[in-house]
C-alpha cells in the first residue's frame, strides 16, 4: 500500500475501507468560542470529519481556520473550506500553511456562494483561481513542495485535498466530466450537493464508474434530511443548483401532523443505505443543516454508529 | 466599444458647485453610441444645470463643444483656444477620455459627466451588454467565442459552477449561465475537447496599468520620452 498522503483521519478511514461518514458545523457570526464548542458537541464521535465552513452564504462568520481550531480542541477533525471568492492566491496559500502548521489536515476547495446572496453584496469578488485550479495549487504545494509562483516551500503542508461535486445541475451530460477535471487537478475525496434525485445522482454515479474515476476519488454522497415541507419547496425553489422532485415534497407533505421532519429523517436513512451498498460511494457527507443536535440520532438509525477508530 | 452611463445629476451639479463658467464637452465616439455622453447629452446636461442653478439663484454659463475622440490628443488640441474662457470641464467621455483631458489642461478642474460602465456591445438602441473585461489573456479560442471573465459571475475558467439554475446563472434567472453556452456551443461545434482539460491558473495582466508600443513605433515613443 502507498504512503498515506498526509495526516488526515478521514484519509485513514477511507484507505482501510470503511464506509465513511462526515457533518458539517457553521461557525458563528461573532467570535464566541462557547458557540462552536456547543455546536461541536453532538458531532463528536458521530462522524469522522466535519466540514467547517468558509463564509457560507457570502455572510461573514467567523473565520474558518479559526473555526478548526476550536473544532480540533474539541476532538473533531476538521476539514477546513476554503473559497475562491474571498482570497487570491497568495492569501490561499499562506492561510493553507497557516492551517497545517495548527494541524489542519483536510480542505475543501470551493468557488463560493456569489456575493450577490449575502449581506455584503458589493463586496469585490476575488476569483483569482477557480476551484479546480485551487485543488492543483494544494497538490502542487503538497506533492511537489512548491507554491505556485514556482518557489521551494519549507515544510509543504500535508493536506488531505476535497472537493465538491454537483452531480445535477445542467448540462448533466457535463458533470461528470467536471469531476473527472478535479480528479486530473489532484482531488481525493468528493463531497456532492445534497442529493434528492436518486435516479439522476445513479446515473451520474454509473457515468463515473465507467470512466474510472471513482478508483482515483473517493466520493462522499451528499444527504440533507428536510425538517419541513417548507425547506424542501425553499430548497426546489430558491437553492440554486438543487434538484428537488416532487415526490420527496409529496411523500413529506404525506406525514402526519408533527411527524413530518420524521419523515425526512426517514428519507435521509433510507438514502445512506441505498449509498452504503452503491459500488463508487465511499461514504455519506451529512449536512444537517442548523440541526446539528439532530446528527447522532441520524448517525444511530443510519446505522454507521460506532465510528471507527483508526 | 466602450459603454458609459450619465451620472446622476445631483452628483455632477455638487461636483460643479463654486464654478460659474462650465464648458462641457461631449465625446462623439463609444459614448455618443450609447447615448450617455455625445453631443445631445452635453446639451441636454447644460440645460439642466443652468434651470437648476437659475432657481438656485446662483446662474451659471455653460457652453457645450464636441470633439472627435476625447482618447486622441490631436484632438483635444482643438478646445485650446477656448478652455481659458472656463472655470471648469465637464468631460464626457469615457474615463480615458476624462484623463486625457485633464492632463492636457493640467490647471483645470476637469470633472467626469459619466460613468464608465464596460466594454460592451449595442445589442439593441438603448440596450448595451458587456461582454469584454479586458483580461489582457484572451480565452476566447477556446471557449467558443464567449467570455468566461466576463460572463460568468465568478470568472471560473473551469465551470459551470454548481450553482448553475438551469441554465441561468446563480445570481439572477435571467443572466445566463456562460459555462452552459460555452457547453452548448462547443458541443454543437464537436469541440467539447477544449474544456475537457484544465485551463491552467491565469496570469492576470491587469493588475498595472498597461501600455502597448507596437514594434514599428517605439523610436517615436523613446523621442516623446526625451522631451
């Protein structure tokens, strides 16, 4: 077996071939520590990574490495989001080393909400380099020690290197190839948009197979329970690039009264064990949105509980 | 060519505020296209300004000249004669125009008429649509003759986005998504291979401003600099 590429658990957990499975933690609009120390609680132990967002929204939140740390204090392992809206190269890079050496060891490179959805929207969009170009420049940094200026680094940070995928959006024919450009530029693990259509997120997947990707990424399927008919019509309508069907509103509009985020519970484990035996899916990357205490009662009925210790 | 819009008029009059004698010249070039800064709209300036300082109780005299290409020396050349007569410009023109003027008559308060807005195309009379940022590494060859700088909203240079809606772009429903175009275009051309590999981090070229000297001129550029 090859070398491990850096440090990272969800590195470790995937390589021995468990089925991983990893959430997401949004740090505050303000600095306190206490908020993230609550919010890291229900998640430890429950999953394997956790994503720390950049930002999300274009709303400004407390910094994510920064985030990390906490994170890290607290026993989680962290995987650092990083958007190309915010940053130009030279920040990236220096905010990468300065992740590494406060032992951050996964990231997740991701182009960014445009600024238009915050509360900032004329604010200068940076746009330096684009997500695939981001996840070259992180293995260019790591496999070959150099920035991407050409220069020589010392002691080149060991990231783990994730990248997003939306296996929907149009032109769908296209998706596929956009993951195989990400799988070229150096990515080893993919975490897609939350996922709603199966049959679309199957024939995405088969396209992958086929095209050898998924031996080269590990790719992590994308689930979000709903809590309410209203979040899944917010999600259809008003998300960009998600594919709700009507089915999954129907089928939560179906639910008894007071049993409808249940139900969505119920959809989400019966995603995981559909991914569980899907060849080309390494693992489910939970994003239980504002719902964080809700993630070890997912993790319990998805079965996936205990976490392996690696 | 290059798109201007007509500032408010609040903003041109506070920037005139103390001036009694104002020559505004219109540019009869990109922004006498789109209607924001040729001869008309130099008038029609004058005449508003002079209504609304009248009511005021503090007239002014204007005067409106109109000049070939504000971006062109020879040109200016010919408001010598008159621009001691004012106590400020109003110019215009695009923001070259604006500067050119005003380093030609470096004791005058030139003062910009316009905001310039991008270079862009005449899609319709009053209808103007950018699509060139000036990137200075024109990707164009590749994506199918459309801007992916220019016309997607993060500039991604290896899209689409997952944020594309269909086929609009995240940002608004009817802004089109350029990484679908480029998709559609290049696929009914059989020439998705271009995009199938990744277009390298760009070398961004405008960053300082720039200057182009083209080979057969640069004995004459290196006479102006002995001056």
């Amino acid at each position: 077996m090859a070398e491990f590429k850096s440090n990272s658990k969800l590195e470790r957990i995937l390589r021995a071939g468990h089925f991983a499975f990893t959430g997401e933690l949004g740090p505050p609009r303000g600095s306190s520590v206490e908020h993230v120390r609550e919010k890291a609680k229900p998640l430890k132990g429950n999953v394997d990574l956790v994503n720390i967002t950049d930002n999300q929204t274009a709303m400004v939140r407390m910094s994510s490495w920064a985030a990390s740390i906490i994170a890290k204090e607290e026993g989680l392992e962290p995987n650092y989001q990083m958007v190309c809206r915010d940053r130009n190269r030279l920040a990236m890079q220096g905010d990468i080393l300065g992740a590494y050496a406060m032992g951050i060891n996964n990231i997740l490179c991701l182009s960014g909400d445009h600024m238009q959805f915050g509360d900032h929207p004329g604010a200068k969009g940076v746009f330096d380099v684009d997500s695939t170009q981001l996840i070259h420049m992180v293995k260019k940094m790591r496999d070959e020690g150099t920035f991407q200026g050409g220069a020589e680094i010392e002691e080149p940070p060991k990231m783990f290197i994730g990248g997003a995928a939306n296996p929907f959006a149009e032109p769908f024919e296209w998706r596929v190839h956009r993951l195989a450009k990400k799988v070229a530029a150096g990515v080893d693990f993919i975490q897609t948009q939350c996922i709603f259509n199966m049959e679309k997120f199957r024939k995405w997947v088969a396209q992958a197979n086929d095209m050898g990707l998924t031996e080269k990424v590990y790719i992590l399927a994308g689930v979000t329970p709903m809590k309410s008919v209203g979040m899944a019509k917010y999600m259809k309508n008003r998300v960009p690039g998600m594919d709700v069907p009507d089915e999954i509103i129907k089928r939560l509009q179906g639910a008894e009264k007071g049993k409808v985020a249940e139900e969505g519970i119920k959809i989400a484990c019966e995603q995981i064990e559909e991914f569980k035996e899907m060849k080309g899916i390494a693992g489910v990357h939970l994003m239980a949105i504002e719902w964080e205490h809700k993630v070890p009662e997912i993790a319990e009925r998805a079965k996936v509980l205990p976490r392996p210790v690696v | 060519m290059i798109v201007a819009e007509r500032k408010p008029f609040d903003e041109i009059s506070d920037l005139l505020a103390g001036y009694d004698k104002v020559l505004t010249v219109g540019c009869k070039t990109c922004v006498a296209v789109c209607l924001a800064g040729g001869e008309k709209e130099a008038a029609l300036l004058n005449k508003e300004l002079m209504l609304a300082r009248k009511v005021a109780g503090k007239p002014v005299e204007t005067c409106a000249a109109l000049v070939e290409r504000q971006c062109d020396m020879e040109f200016l050349a010919e408001l010598d004669d008159i621009v001691d007569q004012y106590d400020a410009i109003v110019s215009m023109a695009c923001g070259a125009g604006v500067q050119f003027m005003a380093e030609r008559y470096p004791t005058k308060p030139v003062l910009p008429g316009v905001n310039t807005t991008f270079i862009g195309v005449n899609r319709d009379v009053g209808w103007y649509e950018e699509k060139c940022r000036s990137c200075g590494n024109c990707l164009l060859g590749v994506t199918g003759g459309i801007c992916p700088i220019t016309m997607c909203a993060k500039s991604l240079m290896n899209g689409p986005c997952g944020g594309t809606n269909q086929t609009s772009c995240e940002i608004n429903k009817d802004q089109p998504c350029a990484w679908y175009a480029i998709y559609q275009r290049l696929a009914g051309q059989d020439r998705l291979d271009n995009i199938l590999k990744m277009t390298e981090i760009m070398d961004w070229r405008n960053n300082v401003p720039r200057t182009i000297v083209q080979p057969g001129y640069e004995q004459r550029k290196a006479a102006f600099s002995d001056k």
